[in-house]
C-alpha cells in the first residue's frame, strides 16, 4: 500500500546498509541486489499548469508575509528545506549567484540546520532578475542574516509545518487543487523544460545527481520536446 517512491527510499536505505554489511564480512552477498524497486510514475503528480499558476501567484501577492517565499521557490525549484536555510550571505547581489549549502530540517522535535541532501545538492544558481529586485527590497526591511526568519523566534529560520500549513492555506485562497509543495518544485522544472531550457542546466538548477534523474522524472515533458524537435 505504500507509493512507489516510499518503497524505492526504504530499498535504498536497506541497500545501503546491507552493502556495508558485505564490505564488513558480516554477509557473503547484498540480497537487496536480487530486489528490483518499483518504477516512479513519469509524469509528477501536482504539477500546476499555467491557469492554476496564475491564480496561484495572484494569491501569494495578497500575503505580504509569504509573496517572497513563494516567489523565490517559484522560480528556483529549491527543496523546501534548502529554501527555508538561505541566508543572506548565500546570495551575491552583484552578480545574481546564490549558494545552496545547508538545509533546515525537524529532527526528533527540534529544528535543525544540516548539510544538503546529497553532494550535488551543494551548488550555486544565478537568480533571474526580478526575483533578484525583489531580495534586494525584501533585504532592506530584515535585520535577521536568515532570508526567511521566523516571526515568531528570533534568529530562526521559518518552520516546515509553518510552510506547510501556508501554502494550504492560499491554495485555497486561489481555487487551486491541494498540492505539495515539493509539486511547486515540480512546477518550476516542468515550465522550465516547456520553455526551452535544456536538461543538464536544469539538473545543476535543481541539484539533482545527474541529468539521468532529470530525464527520468520529466520523461513526460522531454518526449513532447523531442517530437516538436523532430516536427521542425
């Protein structure tokens, strides 16, 4: 009953442990190796399409608190974790580059700052321009070094449930159907990909491990470039 992504996580999690286990002498061979996990849907489920998109963008900007959380994710595809630990010293507003080298998570109750999900997670993009004015102003009304601060603690990034809660909340303001917000993440790399950008910039964006994984999660989009590629 679980969904294929929750299988294949808790196959690569015991894979991992049981090929220690071989390295240590501890077993002869990996029998997570004769387990084949099950394929991922191609085709994310909540991607927004662009009616939806607008609508949902119409309304973050009637929320002053969260319009640049929202924006920023958006139109950067960060994990939300990545986005909620941004500081101010990640973002060079010279040159546009952002840095993404921690993320916050709730462990066991408490908030936490870790590092990334994977090496690739580590990684610097270049904002595109408006979301870079829309920082700066955002920058000139926070003393707080976290981008995203919480309002309630101080020195505090904002917390995931609090993210959580949120964007339930103006999805419903937008007449939008509920989506995760992994899905906005989603949403970016679609628009992205249906816009022309090309996958392996997209997969250094995103922080994925390789352009492999990219191609495997937006099968469905990059058919449809191939086959408009091959009509021209």
């Amino acid at each position: 009953g679980l969904a294929p992504a929750t299988v294949r996580s808790i196959h690569t999690t015991l894979h991992h442990a049981l090929k220690t286990a071989v390295e240590e002498g501890l077993l002869p061979a990996n029998p997570a190796d004769e387990v084949t996990p099950p394929k991922l849907p191609r085709n994310p489920k909540g991607v927004l399409n662009n009616d939806q998109l607008d609508a949902l963008m119409t309304a973050i900007r009637q929320d002053p608190l969260w319009h640049d959380f929202f924006y920023t994710e958006l139109t950067t595809g960060l994990r939300r974790g990545e986005l909620l630990a941004l500081q101010w010293d990640d973002l060079d507003f010279q040159t546009g580059e952002l840095r993404v080298q921690r993320q916050v998570q709730r462990i066991r109750g408490e908030l936490t700052v870790t590092q990334p999900k994977t090496r690739s997670s580590s990684r610097s993009i270049i904002l595109p321009p408006p979301i870079l004015d829309i920082l700066k102003n955002c920058r000139q009304h926070t003393g707080s070094r976290w981008m995203f601060p919480s309002p309630r603690k101080e020195d505090s990034p904002r917390d995931p449930a609090a993210v959580r809660k949120t964007l339930s909340i103006i999805l419903e303001r937008a007449g939008c159907k509920h989506v995760r917000f992994h899905d906005l993440r989603h949403t970016f790399a679609t628009m992205s990909l249906e816009n022309g950008m090309d996958v392996k910039t997209l997969y250094a964006i995103i922080g994925h491990i390789s352009s492999a994984t990219t191609l495997n999660v937006y099968a469905h989009v990059t058919d449809g470039m191939r086959q408009s590629a091959a009509a021209k």
